[in-house]
C-alpha cells in the first residue's frame, strides 16, 4: 500500500508542475498578444489571481450549497457521525463537519481547504446501502482526501483552471479590437494566441481530470491503509457498480469531488470522467488485500 501511494503522490505532483506550466505559457502568450500594453497584461493577471484566491477560499462552502447539502450533529444521525468520528480519531484528524445531501444517489465526497477547514457529506443513497463495514470504507476514502490534502489540491486545480478560462477569454475578446497593421506585424503571435485561446479551457480542465483520477487511487489506498480491511471498500464500489445512479441535480462544477462519477453517461465520458473506473479501483484493493 505504501508504495501505490508514494507512486500516486510523484504522479500527482507531475501533473500539478505540467498545469502550472501551462499557466505560465498562457500567460506568456497572452503578453506577447497585447505587446505593448504592459499594465493591461498586468492588470488582468493581478484580477485573475484575486479571482482564483477568491475561488480557493469560496470553493468548499460553494460545492456544498449547489449540491444542497445540510450539516447536521451527532444526534441527526448517530451511525454516520460515530462513523466519520472512529476514523479522525484514527487518522489523527480534526474532526471534519458533517453534511448529508437528500439523494437516492449512491454517493459521498469530501472538500475544504485543509484537515482544519474540511467536511464530508454523505447522501441518503449512500447510508440507505451500506453496511457500517462498507460505509467505513467510503469515508476512509474520503478522510484519505483531506489527510492527503487532495481537498486542497482540488481547490488549487479548480482556481488555476479558473485563471486558464478567464485569460483565454480576455485573449478571444482582444481579437475583435486589434490593429489591422499589427495583425500583418505579429501575424505568427496572432494566430498562437487565437488557438491557445481557444483550446486552453479544453487542456485545463484535462488537466484538472488527471489531477483528480491520481488522487482517487490515492484516497483508495489510503482508506484501505486506515480500515485495514480494503474488502469493505471493494465492496461499496461494487455495490454502487450494480445500483448506482447519478444525482438527481447534475453539477460538472462539483463532480471531481465525489466518491464516484455523479453525472450522467456520455460518449466521451472515459475521456472527461473525474473518476478512474470502477472495475480497475475494485482491481487494485482486491491486490491490496491479498498482499495484506
């Protein structure tokens, strides 16, 4: 188990030094766009840094009032706390707050910003199902997020992919108020900054999905590690494999933050899924177990 976490965690930091790379070359392109206008260049990048702390800070408290969730106390529901309480104290944890989210969806996620500043949230789909052992394995995995700091890493991801978006639309809308005479000039930089304008949102957000699929196995390993029994969690996924469900309020927003894909199938949903799949993470804790 050791080594697929120190092996999730080098891959993890790969992807993060490739997205702010990508940053920076966006960036890079955007002031050789604008050229000589220096103080718009830094204008938009000081206003898309304060758009992405912003975000940062905002993120956790806004991914639980779009999915509705409601925090509740021990007393709402003892077995869900005693629950999540059992393996704070095991990790070593704060104990993070607790929401439950009305929905016959099977599902659960974890967000905030570090161990201090976090919350899981289950919804009624999920503590409908579960038995305690398989329930204790969906919320290691979701404690295995905020104990690794994937809750920050997610918040950090999500607000450079905001950043990416904002100047890659500042870049399109400049197209329309440029200076014939420049364009013959800077025809090379022109056209670079129109295709990096219009793909950078799509390689971000690939990014952002890659980002998320390490950290699910990640989490995987770690909740395993926690309960020691990588059988419980095994079979929460297995379960949900034969009767889950999306959500019944759809948000791409909030769906790298959850236990499982909440959004419905697509076409491209291999290539966009926030998730790794199923069958390969049910694969690998079975390794785990038998390695045990």
């Amino acid at each position: 188990m050791y080594s697929q976490i120190a092996a999730n965690k080098r891959k993890t930091v790969i992807v993060l030094l490739v997205f702010l790379a990508f940053v920076a070359a966006i960036d890079w392109l955007f002031k050789a766009f604008v050229g000589g206008s220096p103080s718009l260049f830094y204008g938009v990048l000081i206003g898309s840094l304060v758009y992405a702390v912003i975000t940062y800070y905002a993120g956790s408290r806004m991914a639980l009032a779009v999915n509705g969730a409601h925090e509740i106390q021990k007393s709402d529901n003892p077995r869900l706390w005693r629950i999540i309480e059992n393996l704070a104290i095991t990790d070593g944890l704060p104990m993070p707050k607790v929401y439950i989210m009305d929905d016959p969806a099977p599902n659960a996620f974890a967000t905030g910003r570090d161990p201090n500043h976090s919350a899981v949230c289950a919804t009624t789909g999920i503590l409908d199902i579960m038995t305690d052992s398989e329930l204790q394995g969906v919320f290691a995995h979701e404690m295995g997020h905020v104990k690794n700091y994937d809750i920050r890493v997610s918040m950090i991801a999500f607000a450079l992919t905001a950043v990416i978006s904002l100047i890659a639309d500042i870049i399109l809308r400049m197209t329309w108020f440029r200076n014939d005479d420049r364009e013959s000039n800077n025809q090379a930089v022109f056209i670079l900054a129109i295709v990096a304008a219009i793909l950078a949102p799509l390689i971000a957000t690939l990014i952002q999905l890659a980002v998320s699929r390490n950290r699910e196995y990640l989490a995987d390993a770690t909740g395993a590690l926690t309960t020691r029994y990588p059988e419980g969690l095994a079979s929460a996924l297995e379960k949900i494999k034969q009767t889950g469900r999306p959500l019944k309020k759809q948000n791409t927003a909030t769906a790298h933050l959850f236990f499982t894909n909440p959004l419905k199938g697509h076409s491209l949903a291999n290539l966009f899924s926030t998730h790794p799949p199923i069958d390969e993470r049910i694969r690998r804790l079975r390794e785990m177990g038998g390695q045990a």
